[in-house]
C-alpha cells in the first residue's frame, strides 16, 4: 500500500529534517541574514571653519601684540631719527674740514652738539647753559662719555673754537662726540630739570 497511513510514524518525514529556510519569509530565503542589519553611521568630521571662539580669541591677541610692537617700534625710531642726522653732519665735518682748521673744527662740533641737544631735549634744553655748565651738563647725559666732557678731551670745546691754532687730539673728540649723540638719554628716556626754552638752530649757532 503506497498511501501515507498517519498512524505510520515511519511513513512521516522527522520534523528535524525540514530544511531551515522553510519557516523564513519567502522574500529572505537564499539571501546572507547579515545583510539585513543597518550599517553604522560615523560622526561627520569637525571641520576647521568657523574655528572655536579659542582661537578667534588666540588670533586678537596675537594682532594685538604685533600692532602694539610695531607702533612702538616706529615711535622710538621717530624719537630717534635726529641722531642719524646728526652722526651724518659729525661724518660730513669730519671729512670736509683740514686737519689744519682746528678752531673752525671745533666751532663746527659745538653747533651741533647743541642742534643734536635740541632736537632730542626740545623745550627742555637750556640754551644758556656754557663753559663748564654745558660741559657737565654733556656728561651727565651721556655715561658712557665717562666724563671726557669736563675731564677729558672735550674740555677744549670751552676755548678751542676762540683759538687759532687749538691742539687737541682730533680722533679722540670725533670718537667722543659721535658716542654721546648715539648713547644720550633724550627726553624720552629720562625727566629733566633744566629750565624750558625754546630755541631755534639759528639762535644755537650763535650760542656755540
């Protein structure tokens, strides 16, 4: 007898065998179950623009810096251009007037030490300063004169430029001369208590 017979378990197939795919739908059999799960989603990159308030704040300061160094860089060489200018009429003096002109030398140099003073000490520069005033007043602006202003060779700026043939060591006052106006405190540098003046290169001239 070829008919199934229910009450002939041998003739049902185990529940065991089926094969595993017939409980899924139809639409997932022969397809990898993994397949089925959601991808994970990476964060998106920080990008570098607009940047963090940090650095915004970073970026200030450093702009700040640099424009405060930089108008205080200008200013000083501004407070300072005069001494340039001077240390140039001390070269052109030193090469346009003869070694056998010494008053005139030295009447040269006297002018410009008070023109240099003025431009560096302006209103506060006393134009009657003279003789050994003026000498110590040389040195008490400048340190590194060592006192060769009123104890050294510059104390034949006091009559030299009267004399005809004043002697004097020319190298040495050059030397002298181009250091104080390179190294003297102006008024920028230091407070101080001479009488205010005003004065004019013209009237330094006929002070020298």
């Amino acid at each position: 007898m070829n008919s199934l017979d229910p009450s002939n378990s041998n003739s049902l197939p185990a529940a065991n065998s089926l094969p595993a795919t017939a409980n899924l739908p139809t639409a997932m059999q022969g397809q990898d179950p993994l397949a089925q799960l959601q991808d994970i989603h990476v964060p998106a990159e920080i990008g570098i623009w607009p940047p963090a308030w940090g650095w915004w704040l970073l970026a200030i300061l450093i702009i700040s810096t640099i424009s405060v160094l930089v108008f205080l860089i200008r200013r000083n060489q501004s407070r300072n251009a005069y001494r340039k200018l001077a240390l140039a009429e001390l070269t052109k003096c030193e090469a346009g007037i003869d070694k056998s002109q010494s008053s005139e030398y030295l009447q040269t140099i006297s002018i410009l030490l008070r023109r240099t003073s003025i431009s560096g000490f302006g209103e506060h520069f006393n134009l009657s300063l003279k003789g050994e005033d003026w000498l110590q007043w040389l040195d008490a602006q400048c340190k590194d004169s060592n006192s060769q202003f009123t104890q050294g060779v510059g104390r034949v700026l006091l009559t030299g430029p009267y004399q005809k043939s004043p002697e004097f060591n020319r190298t040495e006052l050059h030397e002298l001369v181009a250091q104080w106006i390179k190294k003297h405190r102006n008024q920028w540098q230091r407070k101080t208590t001479s009488a205010p003046a005003q004065v004019t290169p013209k009237e330094a001239a006929q002070h020298a």
